[in-house]
C-alpha cells in the first residue's frame, strides 16, 4: 500500500485524488493547498487530511508518494522538495517553464533515488493506448503520417486565472499543444526539427501549428484555446498507415476507430474501461480513465521498487524541450533544429 499525498486542491488535484481512491495499492491521506475553502472542501468530500502548507507533508515517513498538482512554474521547487525529502513524486504537466528547471529536477531525482514521473496523460488514454498498440503491432504496415488536433475555449476556469498567464503556464503551447508534441514524439521519436506558425496574445502563443520533421513519417500537430466558450473541448488524431488509418476524434462515437485497406466499413477497437468515477467539475475533461491509469501505473511502479517506463522524466523534459523549440519557430518564422 502507497500512501500519497496531493499538492493543489484544484482541478487536476481532485481529479487525481478522484482516482487514487479508486486505486487499491494507493491510500489518499493528505491534500497540501494554501486556500482555506479548498481545504475545506477537500476534507468534506475525500475525508483526508488537509495542510496549508507541504512541510507536515514531506516531514511524514508514512507518506510514499508526493503528486505535484500545481501551476506549472511551481512544479521545480516543490517537485526538488519532494524529492529532497525521500518522496517518489509525479509531477503534472509540463514539467517546467524551462529546459534549465526540467533537468534541476532529473538531477533531483538522481540524488535522491526516488521515481519522478512526469503527468503526460496522453500516454494513459485507453484511446491512445489502444492505437499505440495497433501501430506497434506493426499490422497496418509503416506509419506514413500522424495529424493532431486539441481545440479547447479559454480556460479562465482555473485558480486565479493562472493558466491565462504566461509566466505561470506558458501559454497554451506549454500547457495544451504539448500534449500532442509528446504524443507525435512517443509514435515517432524526438523529431529532426519543427516548423511551427502560431497567434500570440498577451495570454501567450494561443494557437500554434507545427510539423514536425522526421525521414520515415509526415507530423503535423495543431492546437489552441483560442476559441469561443460555447464550442466544445475536441481533441483529435489520425494516424495514417500503409494497409488503413486509425481515427480518433472526441466528437465521434465510438472516439477510436481503425480503417482497414480493402474493408467498406470501420472496425471498432476495444478500449481499457477505468473503474466509475469522472474528473473533477470545472475543467475541460469529463473522462477519469487516462488519469486513473496513469496515477494506477505510478502506484504499482512505486509499489514494486521499478522505475517507471512508459514515459519517464525525461519524456517530460523532451516534450518541454521540442514545445519550447516550436514557440521559437513560431516566434522566428523559422524552422528549429533539435
């Protein structure tokens, strides 16, 4: 049994406190926020333990696993306090702001000989999952290109606006794009170089589009929160192969669907289905299955002493260090090699 506790009582942090209770390896005892009515609302609804600040947490023996829920330009300092402290630690992404805190926070996990994970959730998507399966398999042939999409309204939901401001999210290339250009480099590996074009406000690069170079494959990912409040969240990809395509599209039901060369109509393919449960109110995903089974893999790393494989720390600096390379192409109008 891992006991965990949670650092940010908002959105993400009750969604992943949402799923460690239906976790049976994990025991949620402790959220860590510094708002008086979050710690209320959290003692209320989950029955833990609730601190205003991390120290009672991290001076804690009992307490295994510290899960870094909080605006990105705080995941440095306290993801190195964690670690510092003898905690595993799974850190939401983006791993940092910059290349610079990503590796102050691998060198961290070094020193101490705990796991840091980093939140790439896409990687947990039972959809996403599924089509990483397929594509390995290797029986629709060579993947030829991969196009993505994210499109989500303004997320002025989050606490004090934080994910509006730059300095603290880094826009919504850090933020939101960023989940493609980790997924693109989970299929396809760290690109050659990225050509991206974007529209920047002063909430940051809102929009960017980019492909990414590679030999063996095209890769073309594009995202934004530019949008109006009334369009819904969509998250899409399709990836196109020699003997058919598999399609995911948030819009569609069923949102995975894979088309093979010579058949008429679409194969449904069957998903891992996570226990019942929904991500927290107020964000821009109902779905609990990705972070479920993302916080699930995390536990049973932790639980079996075993570095955790399917995406690692330094996928996380990757996907910082390949987004950052994008908002300079963007900036530069010039193609960035990596």
């Amino acid at each position: 049994m891992q006991k965990v506790a949670v650092v940010g009582g908002g959105f993400m942090g009750k969604t992943h406190m949402t799923a460690y209770q239906a976790i049976k390896q994990a025991e949620l005892v402790a959220l860590v926020d510094a708002t008086p009515k979050v710690r209320r609302e959290v003692k209320q609804q989950f029955k833990i333990a609730a601190h205003a600040s991390i120290e009672s947490v991290l001076e804690d023996p009992s307490i295994d696993i510290v899960d870094i829920c909080l605006p990105t330009n705080l995941h440095k300092q306290y993801t190195v306090q964690a670690l510092k402290a003898g905690k595993h630690v799974l850190c939401e992404k983006p791993m940092a702001l910059t290349v610079r805190d990503c590796r102050a926070m691998l060198e961290a996990a070094k020193q101490s000989g705990k796991f840091l994970m980093i939140a790439q959730v896409l990687r947990f998507f039972p959809e996403y999952m599924a089509a990483k399966k397929i594509l390995d398999s290797g029986e629709l042939g060579k993947l030829k290109g991969m196009i993505c999409q994210r499109r989500s309204p303004a997320p002025d939901w989050a606490w004090k606006g934080w994910l509006m401001k730059p300095e603290a999210s880094g826009g919504a290339g850090l933020d939101l794009h960023i989940h493609d250009t980790d997924w693109v480099c989970y299929v396809l590996g760290r690109p050659q170089a990225v050509t991206s074009r974007g529209i920047k406000t002063k909430a940051g690069w809102d929009h960017i589009v980019t492909q990414y170079h590679y030999d063996k494959a095209l890769a073309v990912a594009e995202g934004g929160w530019n949008y109006a409040p009334s369009l819904p969240f969509r998250a899409a990809f399709m990836a196109i192969c020699e003997k058919g395509q598999i399609e995911f599209d948030t819009a569609k039901t069923p949102a995975l669907q894979l088309y093979r060369e010579g058949k008429e109509k679409p194969e449904k393919v069957r998903v891992r289905k996570a226990p019942a449960g929904k991500a927290a109110a107020g964000g821009n995903i109902e779905d609990l299955g990705g972070y479920y089974f993302e916080c699930r893999y995390f536990v049973e790393c932790c639980q079996k002493g075993q570095a955790p494989t399917i995406v690692t720390a330094k996928d996380g600096l990757q996907a910082v260090e390949v987004t950052l390379a994008e908002m300079k192409s963007a900036e530069t109008g010039r193609t960035v090699k990596l």
